[in-house]
C-alpha cells in the first residue's frame, strides 16, 4: 500500500501487510534522497515478487504523469525512482489521476484516468 491522502496532504508511507501473521510493516526507504514525491490518486502494479511501477496521480495538488519504479531489497528497504522517458512528451500518456492499470507480458497497461 502506498501513499495516499493523509488529512490534507499527499503521504509518501508505504506498507506491507503478511496474512500470515495478519501483520502490517512500514517500508524504509533506503536511498536517502528520495526522488518520488508523496502522491494520491495514482495507480500501482506489480512487476515481480520485489518491484512495483506507480503511475500518475496528484503531486503537491497537480496531476502528474511519472512513472515510478520501486524495488525491495533484501534487508526490507525500498529503493525508488522517477523513470526517465525515452520518448518525447507528446508520446507519452497526459497526466492523470485515478485510472487503472495491469503489469502483463512485460508491459504497464494503464486505462482511463
């Protein structure tokens, strides 16, 4: 689970929860200077057992359209970062909030918003 609003503000907590043990952990981050900002309103996905893509959302108020990447290493902590486009603007998805979206085949679908 990550971000979302709390009170009037974008959160940057991310947690995960074990149904084994019916337990919740909040992720550290383990790069100190965090690239990806707190956000609401964005879609997330799973790659694979240790990474996940977040896409768009709120940032500080505006819709944005980053693509974010996180990976879990193994003492727990999380690295993450802004992808960097290949593309030009006008080829990449307009900013947006609350779509949808599916990790298949390995591609990032992302629906509506």
């Amino acid at each position: 689970m990550y971000g979302g609003l709390k009170g009037e503000d974008s959160n940057a907590e991310i947690f995960t929860f074990n149904p084994t043990t019916n337990a919740w952990l909040c992720m550290t981050f383990s790069n100190s200077s965090q690239q990806v900002l707190p956000r609401d309103d964005h879609v997330m996905s799973d790659t694979d057992e240790n990474s996940f893509l977040v896409f768009g959302g709120f940032v500080n108020g505006s819709r944005v359209n980053e693509l974010c990447k996180f990976g879990v290493s193994s003492s727990q902590t999380l690295e993450a970062s802004v992808c960097e486009m290949t593309q030009t603007s006008d080829q990449c998805p307009l900013p947006r909030a609350s779509s949808s979206s599916a990790f298949h085949n390995g591609k990032l679908y992302v629906f509506g918003g």
